[in-house]
C-alpha cells in the first residue's frame, strides 16, 4: 500500500484507527470524520498484516453507506472487505447454509408485505385499507426486530392500532405467518432471525461463519436494533474484536427498533474497551454547531461538538403566517442564494413530513429554480438513465467516430439532452437533469478513460447505488437527510405538531424528535435558517420548543421575508 492509512488524520481519528484489537467503541459526533476513521482503521490493519481483508466484515444500515464503504477501501487500495448491510450479510450467510442444512434451496423473500398481508385478511374475512395495512406491516416489522412473540406483542401493545382492535390485529398477524409458511417464504425480518437461529442452532455453520469473518466494524450502532445485536454476538462467538461507531444524538429510528443504549453501554459492559470521542467537527460552520450543542446540552451521550474555525453568520430563525407564505418566503431566499452565486446542488430544504414538500415544489418551480425530492426512485431506475445506460453500452462495442467525451455526449444528446435546460417543474426538466447528471460524470472521469470502461464504472454504481450529484435544489424529509450535507439548508415547521410532531406525547418520543432536528441542523456546512408558520388553514401554531430551548444568544429573528412573512415573537 503507497498510501500511509493513519497520514492526514487529527489526534483521535488516529488513535481511534490505530487500535487493532480489542473492542473498540468510536463514539462519532456529526461531520467528525466516522467513515474516514472506519476505512483507515481497515486498510491500517491490512497494511500491517492485522487483518486479512476477506476476515473482515464490515456492517451498516443501507446499501448506499455500504456501497461507499467498498469505494472508499479500493480508493486505499483495500479489496476484498465484505462491507454489507445486516440484511445482506444474513440474507448471504442463509442462501450459503441452507442447502447444507435443509438439503433445499432457501425460501424465496416476500416482495410486498402490504400484499400479503391482504390475501391473509382476505383469508380470514377482514377488509381493510392500504393504509391499515401498512401500519399492520410496521407492527410485525417492530415485533420482529425487537424479537417478541405474537403473545409478547399482545401484553406490551394492548390497544391495537387505528382502525383495528387488538384482536383481530393479533388473528391477522397469525394469518400472515402462516400463509407465509405455506408460500415458502421469508419476509425482511425472518432474515435476521433465520441466520441467528442457523448460527445458534448448528454448530457446523457457527464453525464456518467464525474461521470466515475475524474482525468486525458496525456502523451507525445507535440504530442497531435487538435482533441485529443478537445476530452480532453470534457473528462474534468467543472473540474480542468488534469496532462500532455511532453517535446517540443521531438515534431517529427508535420506532422501528432501534436502541441506542446498545451504542451507550457498550464499554460498560467490558472491562476492557478503547472509547474514542470524536468531537472535532469538519463540516459546519461554529455558528451552526452552537445551535447543535444547545439543543443536545445535557442529553445521555451527547458530544460537543467544536471547529477551529471562526463563526459565520448566527442562523436565522422567522415566521411566517401560514404555510404558503413560508414556502414563498425559502423559496424565496433560495432564489436569491442562486442570484448570487449559490450552485442550486448546494441548497436543501429539510422537513418532518413527505406532504410538506408540495408548496415547496410549486414556489420553486415558479421561480424557475429546478428540485428534487429526495426519496423518490433511485436515479439507477429511472427510465431516462436505464435507457442512457444501455445506449451508452450499445456505443461501447462500435467503433468510435470520436472522443470518448464527445460519443456520450452524442448519445445523450440523442436521447433528449438538449444545451438549453428545459423550465423546471416538470418531466421534461427531472429527464434532463437526469441525463444531465451522467454527462458529468463522463467529464469527471479520469484523463484515458474509455468508453467501455466508462458503462462498467456506471453498472458498478447502478449496483452500489452510488448516484451522482443532481445540480438540483434538495427537499428531503429529516429522516432522508441523515449522513448527507449541504452548504445551505432552510430546515421549516419548526412548530408544535410538526417538530415536535403531534403524536409525540411521551419524554421519550419528544427526544427522538429533538435528536431528528439535531439531524437537520447538522446537514448545513455554511448557513442554517430555520422558519414556522403561525397558522395551517384556520389553526393557530405555536412556536416549537426546540426554538425556545436554543435561545436568543445562539438564533437572531429573521425580518419579514415575502409579502405574507410577519415578525417572530417570544
């Protein structure tokens, strides 16, 4: 390796990369360099003969972070780690083991829980709509990560769910798994629980899965959930060697399981556990960290996060009188950032729910400022890249009449690419932006690159769901944004019911809502502006108490902004 792995790292990143052996628990604060820490340990440890590569398994929580785990490795010349998702590690392990075991193929997984579960309330009488039945689906999703029975279920959720009583609920979940059983398949959850119970119940496959994978690193552990944790131990067996990383001001998924006191308790339970904090922010301004830390203070493993550099602007809080003249007034201050010379892919706005984005798209759009929702289809799947996809394979095989630049650029072009960017607001632009994004990665690619080499790259990170760049402004919800970053981020509905949520009613539920608008205020880099509105329809809205909490000292008042923005009071 040319590439000295712990070169270029602060003090903690190196100690934290540097420590081979051992459990090892990197307590990772936002935009303090987790992923960096967690390759370089690796190519560390297969540097100096440490670690084999094809003894390491590496886990996160999304095809995409594991995706960037691989590129980054072979970017430090590191091949071979199998850097995966829980599900996908499990789900490889059973495909392996079951035909060992059961002398038969593995079940087939189940593409659509919500349409299964509708033969099953068929089967048993009930009718229900899609919506019922996608909160039935959350239900056995819940019980299944935290590993609770049926019965177990019933005595710990008691009242059911909306619009159906406990009993039919607990009679519809039977009916799922025993016409799953009779279909030969396994749902997302089953995959966790199957290779545990494989793993715990067959000596042979503990045997194999221990002399395969040596060394672990797990990231994102706040999010680990019972059943994920369990099937971790049994990865590990006997041994002593597993890095995790997380952050618990982070924790956003409790509802679906997740349980950061795995992440808060991990060197309690050893006695012989390296923690490092990483605290030492590379992303954000100190301006945007100050109202961070004010709204984690005092919080169970919350970091302080800090930057040498100097303070920028103190981010912005306003309020506007309804909901349109709050997505007038961002929209408005985005098209001023583009006037001046903001890059549009430098720009998000972030918000608690899918259905706030529809004011937004239509502000936007009148300004003839182009979005993306992010959430949406995969870039790999949209149509318009499918098909660019295959033209540009097609090309790779004649020929060329040109440079390898100018042949995509023919290609695209004969798709739809046009020099003048459509309006935004509609198909025609999301299409071209699209076709758009593929054109750049051709002008980035490396001086000799061919065309064939070219289409493999883009197959590989169709595969790795590594999607490029969109010179789009970004809305996304909380919960999408987390681990991305802009320079620029308008965070909105920064009022009670919206954050914190008007279903949040527990302590524990109102700081799930405080850690997700932690989340959001981390995403900016540069500037933060924060708004509410005072009314939705003919509702009155009361300022939310994250604002309340952050203070005066860390939030100056924005003046009116737009026609319909009125000035904030306390």
């Amino acid at each position: 390796m040319s590439v000295d792995p712990l070169a270029d790292l602060d003090e903690r990143q190196r100690e934290a990369a540097s420590t081979l052996r051992g459990h090892v628990c990197v307590l990772a604060g936002a935009g303090t360099g987790k992923t960096r820490v967690i390759t370089h340990r690796i190519a560390h440890g297969v540097d100096t003969g440490a670690y084999s590569p094809q003894r390491v398994m590496a886990v996160t929580f999304t095809t995409k972070a594991a995706g960037e785990l691989r590129g980054r490795l072979r970017a430090l010349g590191v091949e071979g780690v199998a850097a995966r998702t829980f599900h996908a590690a499990a789900l490889a392990q059973l495909n392996f083991f079951w035909p060992q075991v059961a002398r038969d193929t593995a079940p087939a997984i189940v593409d659509s829980k919500v349409r299964l579960l509708s033969h099953a309330a068929d089967g048993i009488g009930l009718r229900l709509d899609a919506s019922t039945l996608r909160d039935v689906a959350s239900q056995i999703e819940w019980r299944k990560v935290t590993m609770r029975s049926i019965e177990q279920y019933a005595v710990d959720r008691p009242g059911g769910i909306p619009g159906l009583a406990l009993d039919p609920l607990l009679a519809l979940q039977r009916a799922y798994e025993k016409l799953k059983d009779e279909r030969r398949q396994l749902d997302f959850e089953d995959v966790l629980l199957a290779c545990a119970g494989m793993i715990e119940s067959e000596p042979r496959v503990a045997a194999a899965v221990h002399e395969q994978y040596r060394h672990f690193t797990v990231d994102e552990f706040q999010d680990v959930s019972p059943v994920q944790n369990r099937l971790l131990q049994l990865w590990l067996g006997d041994r002593r060697d597993l890095c995790v990383v997380g952050d618990a001001s982070q924790t956003i998924y409790s509802f679906a399981g997740a349980d950061p006191r795995y992440l808060l308790d991990f060197a309690a339970r050893d006695d012989d556990v390296t923690v490092v904090r990483l605290e030492r922010n590379y992303r954000s301004d100190a301006a945007v960290l100050a109202v961070a830390n004010e709204l984690m203070r005092g919080r169970p493993g919350a970091l302080q996060l800090v930057t040498p550099a100097p303070a920028g602007p103190v981010p912005e809080v306003t309020a506007y009188e309804d909901d349109a003249a709050e997505a007038e007034g961002i929209a408005t201050r985005i098209a001023a950032q583009i006037s001046a010379g903001v890059d549009p892919q430098d720009i998000a706005v972030l918000y608690r729910l899918n259905a706030q984005s529809a004011p937004l798209l239509a502000a936007l759009s009148a300004r003839g400022i182009p979005a993306t929702v992010l959430g949406g289809k995969r870039f790999w799947d949209l149509p318009e890249v499918r098909q660019a996809l295959l033209a540009l394979r097609g090309a790779s095989v004649a020929p060329l009449s040109g440079s390898f630049l100018a042949t995509v650029r023919d290609v695209l072009r004969s798709l739809g690419l046009t020099d003048e960017a459509p309006p935004a607001g509609g198909a025609l632009r999301d299409a071209w932006e699209a076709r758009a994004a593929v054109l750049r990665l051709a002008e980035d690619a490396p001086e000799g690159t061919t065309l064939r080499a070219f289409t493999d790259e883009l197959t590989a990170r169709a595969k790795a769901q590594h999607e490029p760049t969109m010179r789009t402004v970004t809305l996304a919800t909380l919960h999408a944004a987390k681990g991305l970053e802009w320079s620029h981020v308008h965070l909105l509905g920064l009022s009670e019911g919206l954050l914190p949520i008007s279903y949040a009613t527990t302590f524990e539920q109102v700081d799930e809502e405080r850690r997700l608008t932690y989340v959001g205020v981390t995403r900016a880099a540069r500037t933060l502006s924060l708004s509410w509105a005072r009314r939705s329809g003919n509702r009155e809205r009361q300022r939310s108490r994250f604002l309340q909490e952050i203070g005066r000292g860390t939030l100056r008042e924005g003046g009116a902004r737009g026609s319909r923005a009125v000035r904030p009071t306390r």
